[in-house]
C-alpha cells in the first residue's frame, strides 16, 4: 500500500524562499517516490505574512494539487502554524520543515528509513554548530537547553530543530494535548515515542532574513520554562525562606552586639540597601508568580490558538 507523507512549512515573510523550498523539496519527493513508492502532499501554513507569500503559494498550488495552504487572518507565531499544519495534514507520516531550507530536505530518505526499518516512531534532527549564528544568541541558547534539562523531567535535546518525521500515532497524540500557550520542542518529548536523531551542520537560510531576534527568542525560552518545569515556583519559595533566615540572624546579631558591646545600630544607608534589596527579590518573586498566573488565565479564556481567513482545501 502506498503511504502519504505530508510536509508542513509554517510561512511567514517567505516569499523569496518559497520557490528555492519548492523546488528543493519536489526534487527530494521524485527521488522518495520512485525508491520507496510513497506519495506526498505539502501542507503551507501563512501566518499571516505581511508580503506577497500568500500568492506565491496559491500560484503553486493552482499548478501541484499536492498543496494544500492554509492563511491565518493575522500573525498567530510559529507554534499556531504547526499546530494548525498538523491538523490539517492526512499522512500516515508527517514531516515539519522552515521554507528557509535550513532543513535539509536531503534528509528525509534517512528519517524515512529511520522509522520504517528501525522501527522508531520519530526521526528528528538536531544541529551539531551554530555557524551563521551571532556569538550571544548560540551561547544563550546553551544555556537555556542546560537550565530547562536540569529543571524539567521532559528530555529537550541541545540543538534540536523542529524538523522531524512522525507517525501518525504520534502527531495524534500531539494533536491531543490542545493547551494555548505551546511549547513544540517541549510537547515532542513529553508524548514520548521512540526519538532517532540525526545530527547535521548548520546551514544558512536560502533568501529573506530570520524572523526571529533576541527579544524573541528570550520570551520564547520563558514560554518553555513555564510550560514545562513549576522549579522556578520551588526558587521563589526558598528564596523567600533563605531571607527569612538571613533576616532572623541579622536581628540576633543586632541586639547581641547592642546588648554586649554597646555598638550603635547602624544607620540610614544600611537601612535603605536592605530595603532595595529585599524590594528587588520580592518583586522578582511575583514576577515569577506573575507568569504562571499569565498562563493560567490564558488558558481559562480557551481562545482558538488560530483563526483561519482562508483554506484551499
């Protein structure tokens, strides 16, 4: 029996890259098709792109019934498109890749392989350098994989890209876990499932400019923290202990030293720098708190994580 596998490219600004992906990834489906005898389908997600990538797929699609497109009436983010991908496609596969061509498509044979003869549900892929990459983002970005590893019982992978190939028992289970505020890298591993990685260079986008900047990635990183460890909770409370703590010895010593040696309690600027300092870690404990009732609310108001303008299919 012939098998689909469905390509979901979330799009957003990628009018210049679209054709270079197209391209690339039709040349890699007439290789798959004749070796492994399966069929593909392209399932281009726009999230709502300010320049004309939304015409560049629809004259794709008007010549390869392959393509199905999906137009998000506004910028609902990357995760929302991925979503909205995996829903939409119909494969007994389904692979997720940028339209950047910072995803190989060359590698899909080795997913392919990966999953029918070894037997896993995902073959995923994980870059081994960051070359391209400013020096702060690629040192940032270690950390963050070092930090959420050490506070979460999920497994996210250093360098892990979101181009994979999975069963379709898996992307339901996916599909299942309908929560607002999305953490893909996340959700891949908490579903579990048999992983293979494949390790690549990276690559250097084909055209346009990367969407996403420092700010970005930051908040992105929080989105992740949040989504998948309660330890920064655990830090606010023995935080607050530790100055509770600090603040009892501090008064103990205060009086001995008043009641022994006769010292005078230090002034004014002592007294204003504790106050700015058990201010600061206050305010950054609720700022903690603040996050995870952020999501909670978010998640209450059971908002649509996307909202459709138009569909080819």
């Amino acid at each position: 029996m012939c098998k689909l596998i469905s390509i979901i490219v979330p799009c957003y600004n990628e009018s210049q890259a679209i054709p270079c992906f197209y391209e690339a990834i039709t040349a890699q489906s007439e290789l798959m098709t004749g070796k492994y005898n399966v069929k593909f389908e392209y399932v281009f997600i726009d999230d709502g792109s300010k320049d004309n990538t939304l015409q560049v797929i629809k004259s794709y699609a008007s010549q390869d019934e392959r393509i199905t497109y999906v137009a998000f009436s506004r910028n609902f983010g990357k995760e929302a498109a991925m979503y909205a991908g995996l829903q939409q496609a119909a494969g007994d596969y389904i692979a997720i890749m940028d339209a950047d061509l910072q995803d190989p498509p060359y590698m899909l044979s080795s997913m392919y392989e990966s999953i029918v003869n070894d037997g896993y549900d995902c073959a995923a892929t994980r870059r081994v350098n960051r070359h391209g990459e400013p020096p702060v983002r690629s040192f940032f970005a270690r950390c963050f994989y070092k930090i959420i590893n050490k506070i979460s019982h999920t497994d996210i992978v250093d360098g892990a890209r979101d181009y994979r190939l999975m069963t379709r028992q898996m992307v339901d289970a996916i599909l299942d876990m309908g929560e607002y505020n999305r953490f893909s890298k996340g959700i891949f591993g908490w579903v579990g499932f048999n992983t293979k990685w494949l390790e690549f260079e990276n690559t250097e986008r084909v055209a346009g400019e990367t969407k996403w900047s420092f700010w970005g990635l930051f908040l992105y990183s929080l989105d992740g923290i949040t989504a998948f460890s309660t330890m920064p909770l655990a830090i606010a409370s023995i935080i607050g202990l530790l100055f509770c703590a600090i603040a009892f010895i501090i008064i103990l010593v205060i009086i001995a030293k008043t009641l022994i040696w006769g010292d005078r309690v230090a002034g004014y600027p002592s007294l204003v720098c504790i106050i700015f300092l058990i201010a600061g870690v206050q305010t950054f404990c609720i700022g903690i708190l603040g996050q995870y009732l952020a999501k909670t609310y978010l998640e209450t108001k059971k908002r649509p994580i996307y909202i459709v303008k138009e569909i080819n299919n």
